[in-house]
C-alpha cells in the first residue's frame, strides 16, 4: 500500500515537473504563458501603486489584486519546491531566490505596515520571465560580453584615471576663472560642473560668465563628445576578439572544422551535429 502511494506520489511529481519546468507539452506552454501574464500585471500594478491619481480611489481593489497575485506565486513555488528534483538546489539557486523574494513583501507588510522598500523587491518579478521564456539559452552570447568587459577593464580603468585628471584639473581651472561670483564657489563644486558638462548632460544650474571661462567651456564640451567614442571602441574590439575566439572553439568532432558560429547546430562543411554548451537548468 505504502509502496502504491510512492509511486503515485513519484508519478504526480513527474507530471508536475514536466509542466512548471519544462514547455514541451500544451500544459507546459499554457503554464508558462499564464505565469507571464500574471507577472506582468503584477508588476504593472506596483507601478500604478505609486500614482497617487490611481492608488487613492483604487487602493481596496489594487490591494485585493496584490494579494492575488501573492497567493498565486506561493502556490507556484510551493509546487516548484515540491517536485523539483533537488529543492534544496533550486531554493538556493538565484531563480529559486526570485521567486522567494516576489512574494516575500506581502507577507513582511503584515508585519511592516507602510514599507515602501517593498515595492522596489516586487519588481523583481520582472527577472522571472527571463526564466519562463527560457531567455538562458542566451546565456552564451551573455558570456561573450562578460569576457569582453573583463578584458577590456584595465583600459577602461586608464581610460577613467585619466579622464579623472583631466577633470580635476579643468575644475580647478574653472574656479580659478570664474571664482564665487559665478558659481563655482569650490573646487568640488567645479569638478561637478565639469563632470555633467564632460558628459554632455548640461544641467545649466552653473554657467561661466567670463570669455575665457566661456572658452574653457567650449573645450571641456567638445573634449566630451571626444572622450566618449574611447571606451566604446575598447569594448567593440574585446567583443570582436572574443567572437573570433568563440568560432574557433566551435570544433566539429567530426572533420575537425572550426569557425562555427556560436549559434550554429551543423557543422558547415560535413552537416554533422555540433556539441552544444551544457546550460545549468532552473530546476536544479
């Protein structure tokens, strides 16, 4: 009898696997296109949360819904640690903490009544769909840019020292030329004036008032424009190189070609299947 109901319970955790886990069968699909949706609009409500015109004569019926969609993700995630096969694995994986943390703010506002840090953790559910359309099978192109910003940190890093400088002593020049009465009223307060110009951002909350001051302006503004095209041309190199990398370790078993790309199923010049990367599942 006890072995009887093992089974079932083996059958039914199966079943349930296949379905929250996986997208091969029609349950599976309908599953994930219902937990879409539900995030969406849960998180669409946390936004309209915060209009005050929406969230004051709404506040009974946005409560209501929250708790809803609460109560749907406790659900979901039960069952997920119920049939995962490792749950202890998948709670502490970074999708398992996800799914923990989206429904955690209900419940701690209970305790913490009035905790707008709350809001900003129910936006996480956004990273959820990341998992549910399956968007890790990117993951590869996604190591691809990680390895070209590694490669490319210790320029980056010249390249900020030195911009660093550049702004420090234009900021000094600045409030040696212009002085309090313009507002560069300190250093500090110049070097800032000197970083939102450098970007390009121009506040206009601090203007030079004399010609060379002026000048000096129009030289730190095209200097930005300059400065900005570096650290871009440093990462689309890296990337480059890293792609050419990539098609190189892209070997067929078979004939030996390399120089697939990293997307490529068949190999171009026999048609033999390419290996794939082993990808790490969510249920694990």
């Amino acid at each position: 009898m006890q072995t009887d109901q093992t089974s079932s319970n083996g059958r039914v955790k199966k079943m349930l696997r296949r379905i929250i886990f996986g997208t091969d069968t029609p349950a599976g699909r309908l599953f994930d296109i219902g937990l879409i949706i539900s995030i969406i609009l849960s998180v669409a409500l946390v936004l309209l949360d915060t209009v005050e015109s929406i969230s004051g004569p709404y506040a009974d019926l946005i409560h209501r819904l929250e708790w809803g969609f609460t109560i749907i993700f406790t659900i979901e995630y039960l069952l997920r640690l119920y049939c995962s096969a490792n749950a202890r694995q998948y709670s502490l994986s970074f999708y398992g903490i996800v799914d923990l943390l989206s429904i955690l703010p209900s419940y701690l506002a209970l305790f913490f009544p009035g905790a707008s840090f709350t809001l900003v953790i129910r936006v996480l559910r956004l990273f959820r769909i990341f998992r549910v359309l399956k968007l890790i099978r990117y993951l590869s192109e996604g190591n691809l840019l990680l390895r070209a910003m590694v490669q490319s940190g210790r320029k980056v890093f010249i390249f900020f020292f030195s911009v660093s400088l550049i702004i420090m002593v234009l900021g000094a020049l600045m409030y040696v030329v212009e002085g309090p009465n313009n507002g560069f009223s300190s250093i500090p307060k110049s070097i800032y004036w000197t970083i939102v110009t450098i970007t390009t951002v121009g506040y206009g909350d601090i203007t030079p008032g004399t010609p060379l001051g002026q000048g000096i302006a129009a030289f730190t503004m095209l200097l930005g424009y300059s400065i900005i095209a570096i650290p871009t041309g440093i990462l689309t190199a890296e990337i480059s190189s890293e792609i050419g990398r990539s098609r190189t370790l892209r070997r067929c078993n078979n004939c030996s070609k390399s120089g697939h790309d990293t997307d490529a199923e068949y190999c171009s010049a026999c048609g033999n299947e390419l290996e794939q990367e082993v990808l790490s599942h969510d249920e694990h």
